[in-house]
C-alpha cells in the first residue's frame, strides 16, 4: 500500500504545562475532546499525554491537504495501541480517497512525539 504522506511533531512538556498552569480549561477544552482529557487527566503526569496528542494533531496537520481545528482530530486508544479518530468531515474525505492514518507515540520528561502515515488502500 503506497504512503501517501508522513507527518511528524515534536512537543515541549515544559512549554505545554506552562501554557496549562496559566489557563488550564482554556488549554484543554480548545486542543482536547472531552475522552481525551479525561483519559489523560487519570495518569500520574497527565501532561505526558496531552503533549504526545498534541504532537499527533500537529503530526497529522502536516500529513492532511487543508486545515483542520484541534478537535477534529484525536488520539483514541484501541487496546494498548494509539489510533486516530475523526470528525466526519474528515472520516468522509479519508473514506473517499482511500486512505489510512497511521499514529504512533512516544514521550519522556521533557518531550513527546509522534509519527503519522497517512496510506492508501
């Protein structure tokens, strides 16, 4: 299956806790969809999370022909796995050309990062 593009992004924790600490609902509610938050909220440093998913979004956007808001894209976990949803605007134009996004992970104390395939069928 032909790749179509690959997206990357990597993400400072310390600037995003930053950001957080000084307008922490504003930060969540206009980045995060409300599974994400809470998701990332029941971890030990949720701001682990946050950062990789906002490197995801940021990933994706590189991979994707037009703009797209914050919260039309998201991580969602499928068992132990990171996969990509979408708002249906998106979902229907991936549906119509054929494509598969592919996301992946990773973070440690001071970034999170992530890797976005966007295949064809």
């Amino acid at each position: 299956m032909p790749i179509v593009a690959v997206g990357t992004d990597i993400a400072s924790v310390s600037r995003l806790r930053g950001v957080y600490e000084r307008h922490p609902r504003r930060f969540l509610e206009r980045h995060f969809t409300p599974e994400e938050i809470a998701y990332c909220l029941a971890k030990a440093d949720p701001m682990l999370s946050l950062a990789a998913r906002f490197a995801a979004k940021e990933a994706f956007q590189k991979c994707w022909p037009e703009n797209h808001g914050w919260r039309e894209v998201w991580v969602e976990m499928e068992g132990p796995r990171p996969a990509l949803g979408f708002a249906p605007r998106i979902a229907e134009r991936m549906r119509r050309e054929g494509w598969r996004a592919h996301v992946s992970l990773a973070h440690e104390h001071e970034h999170a990062t992530a890797v976005v395939v966007l295949e064809a069928l």
